[in-house]
C-alpha cells in the first residue's frame, strides 16, 4: 500500500480510539455516576495510551518521510495533511505513552475534583490536584520545547503559531479600549438583572431548540443535553453534540449557551466529513473555532435584528417575557456590567476575563504564581480589573472547568475567537447583499453559507493566521472587535 494511504488509515484508526475517549469523556459531564469515575479515568487513561503509541510508532515516522519525498503540490489534500502530521508526530514523539496515560487519568480525577470543590466552593479540595496538573503541563511544555517561554509550547496546541509574545500587544490595544469602553457606559448600566423572571427549563429547552434549528444545526446528527458547565463536543462524523445550563430566573444562561456552543457544532458539521480523521477534516485551530461561537452568540444573538424576530415566538415559549416588548429585551441583552462568571458575562467585559486568566496562566507556568495563592491573588486581580469583591471560590477562581482537565494555553483562543469574529462579520456584511435584512427576517443560511465557503470547508489546510487573511485580506487583528464594540454601545449612552 501507498505509504500516504497507510498514514490515512493509521490515521482513522487513531481517530476511532479518540471519538471513543470523546463519547467517555461526554458521558462523564452529563450522565456519569460518581462512583464510577475512577475506572472511567482508567478507561480514558488506557485508549489515550493506545492512540499515543499508533500516532508515534516508528513506521508513522517513515511513511511521512516517504510521502514527504514524493512533493505532493501544495494544493493537493496530501500536502496538508503531511505538513500536520509532521508536526503533530514530531511533538508527540516527545512525550513518553506513560506521561500521556498519566496526563489523562489525572484529568479524569481532577475534573471530578474541580466539580466538588466548586459546588462546595472551598478551593483546598481542587488545590492538589491543580497542582498535579500545572506540574504535568511544565512537564509537557519542556518535553516539547520552547524558545521564549514554556506557555509558548502549551499555547501552540490550540492556536498554531501563536506565542505570549505575539499575542501580548494585540490584548493590550483590546484592554485599553475595553477598560475606556466600560468606563463609559458604565453610568447606563444597572445593578439589577432586568429581564429576570420565571422560565421553567422546558419552556427554554423548547425555544432553545427552536433556535438552535434556524441556525441551521442539524438534530439527526447532533443533540442537546445539561451539564455543570456548557461545551459542545465530537463524537464522529455525524455526530456533533452540544450542552448548556439552566437558571430558571435567567433564560439568557441557557440561551446563549446554546446559540454559543451552536457556532462551534456548526462549525463540526461544515467540514468535510470524508476527511474526518485527517488534518482536512479538523477545525483550523480554536481560535477559529471560538470566532464561530463567539459570532452566532453576539453578532447574531445579541442584536436588536434577532429579536424583532424571534420575540413573539419566545414570548410564546417563555410566557413571562410577555411583560417585556422586543427594545427592553434588546438592552436587557446588552446590558453592560462587569461580574464575577465569565461564561455568563456580557460582550464587553468578556475579554476581560480573558486577559485576567491569560495572565495568571503565563505566571503559572512561568513560575511567578504559585497554585496555593491562586485565591488570594485571583480576588486581587479581579478587584483591580473589574472593581468586584470576589465573594466566594465558587464564583472566582473555581469558576470554569479548564485548568481542571488540563488545558493550560486554551484560554488566549476565547478572545481571539472574538477578534476573529468581529473581522469576519465585517467581511461577511461587505461581500453578502442584504445581509442585516436577511438576518432581520432569520435568514440565516446565506451567512452560515459564507462561513462554510471562507471557514469550514477548509480545515486545516491553511494556518490560522493565514486563513483569516484569506478569508477578510488580513491577519486578526483588535481593531474591527474594537470598532465593533464602540459602534454598538457607545450610540447608547
């Protein structure tokens, strides 16, 4: 067999040992009882070994060196495909199968940990086992090296290319225009939650499908399901699944969580499932994917256009929004005013979260923050950018669900998701006749149909950067999030 051919089936082999850890690791978030979770960690541990010893096995190493001689054309699907698989292979070469195996099962555990600790809030019952995983992450960052700094190689895994040092400038222009934004506005905002009511969870589970439909995810190969903390996931070709949670006061939680996780199962379901396995068949980096989630949520969601649309039918389904007409709902929606939960925060501030765990994240790894002051120095931080006492460990630093599974680097991507978006709804109104009239009437196809042509379809044949410079004729940058921002809510105050 060709060797390129060998490497597309070691490649889909791979790929099945890895939805099935998916499938495992959803179940665990949604159904999983809490004493099975440590033979689940087992599970985990032992398929994610499997898959590291059938992507690092001498052989892969060969069959990319041969095909690599054969000089497939750089448009060709091959070309691609290589240009990953090396780059995957010669990091994971790296990395020993018992730290990788161990890297999992100590996920599998902290993840079970972080869920108690948070619901208790008492940070000393998640401290060991963060601990266990930041050590693991330096671990990791100095077996794949690095030149400047160790954050670097963790980074590299979710956006390609990236560096502290290159995304450094480009969130110092976005926290100067944010902090002056949120300046701003803040004599229009209020300390109240405007739109709060009763919504019984039904009533959102149904609107909620509804939506989640006429953007145009598809129900036979996906569903909705609760969980702790909302995530969408893959589980195959054909099987792209999403979650949210509910506040029975708040139906904006479930809402935009849906409408989030909906951009990024959109984006699963616009790829090309023949290539699912391959780089062709993967989302170009999480940045990307972020701008897809970011886009639906705010661009779309969060606009006056979507609910002079959608307010008879919500008030339909969430009866107690009859007491609100479609502009009160509006600047519920857009209701400026900093709090303590980044999932749950508005559009402006949400960066700032951002920055906040960018920068505690680097001084993990870097050495100049240490785990067991990860309180103090969280409530201290978050007072100086957001001017909110932290009052408990649940609503601060025990928040969000990623440092528990390991994912130190990931955090950078949510904002850069949000530039991204921002670029490419610019570029979308530009190249897309009637667009806003079209979204006025939730139309969406014909934006979801650009973002298949410019985005999707792509996968991984192109580096982030260089994507997004196709896609809009520059590399990301602040300024359109910025524009975007000022124009939608200074004309407010």
């Amino acid at each position: 067999m060709d060797p390129y051919q060998k490497l597309v089936e070691r490649f889909q082999e791979v790929q099945l040992l890895r939805s099935t850890s998916a499938i495992l690791e959803w179940d665990q978030e949604t159904y999983l009882p809490r004493k099975a979770v440590s033979y689940r960690a087992n599970q985990l541990s032992y398929l994610a070994g499997k898959a590291h010893i059938l992507t690092t096995a001498p052989e892969v190493g060969e069959w990319i060196t041969t095909s690599e001689q054969k000089g497939y054309p750089a448009e060709s699907d091959e070309a691609p495909n290589l240009f990953h698989w090396r780059r995957d292979y010669d990091r994971a070469t790296k990395l020993p199968v018992s730290f990788v195996e161990e890297f999992e099962r100590s996920a599998a555990h902290a993840r079970e940990a972080w869920k108690e600790a948070r619901e208790r809030s008492e940070f000393s019952i998640f401290k060991s086992h963060l601990q266990k995983m930041v050590d693991l992450n330096k671990q990791k960052a100095d077996l794949f090296g690095y030149q400047a700094s160790p954050y670097d190689a963790l980074l590299d895994q979710f956006e390609p290319g990236a560096t502290v040092n290159t995304i450094r400038p480009v969130f110092a222009d976005l926290k100067s225009a944010l902090v002056d934004l949120v300046q701003a506005i803040a004599s229009g905002s209020s300390d109240t939650e405007p739109l709060a009511g009763h919504y019984p969870v039904a009533q959102q589970q149904s609107f909620n499908q509804v939506i989640a439909a006429a953007l145009g995810y598809d129900f036979d190969a996906g569903r909705i399901d609760t969980t702790t903390h909302p995530f969408a996931s893959t589980l195959g070709p054909d099987d792209q699944r999403i979650t949210t949670r509910y506040d029975e006061k708040l139906f904006q939680m479930s809402l935009y969580g849906i409408m989030h996780e909906t951009g990024h199962a959109l984006y699963e379901q616009g790829l090309r499932k023949e290539a699912f396995g391959t780089p062709l068949g993967n989302a170009a980096s999480l940045g990307l994917h972020e701008s897809q989630s970011r886009l639906w949520e705010n661009h779309v969601g969060r606009s006056a256009a979507f609910w002079e649309k959608w307010y008879p039918e919500a008030a339909q389904f969430l009866t107690d929004l009859k007491r609100f007409d479609p502009s009160t709902i509006v600047r519920g929606v857009q209701q400026v005013r900093p709090s303590f939960i980044r999932v749950e925060a508005d559009e402006v501030t949400y960066d700032l979260h951002i920055l906040l765990r960018f920068e505690i994240e680097v001084g993990l790894l870097e050495g100049s923050v240490a785990v067991a002051d990860l309180p103090a120095i969280w409530n201290e931080r978050f007072l100086q950018l957001f001017g909110l006492k932290v009052p408990n460990d649940q609503l601060g630093v025990l928040q969000d669900i990623h440092w528990s599974i390991g994912a130190l680097g990931y955090f950078p991507t949510y904002s850069l998701g949000n530039l991204n978006a921002a670029q490419l709804m610019n570029s979308a109104s530009a190249d897309i006749a009637g667009l806003n009239d079209a979204l006025t009437r939730g139309e969406y196809r014909p934006l979801l149909d650009w973002l298949r042509e410019k985005i999707h379809r792509h996968g991984q044949r192109y580096l982030p950067n260089d994507l997004m410079a196709r896609a809009t004729g520059e590399s990301t940058s602040a300024k359109y999030r910025i524009a975007y921002l000022q124009q939608k809510y200074l004309q407010r105050v």
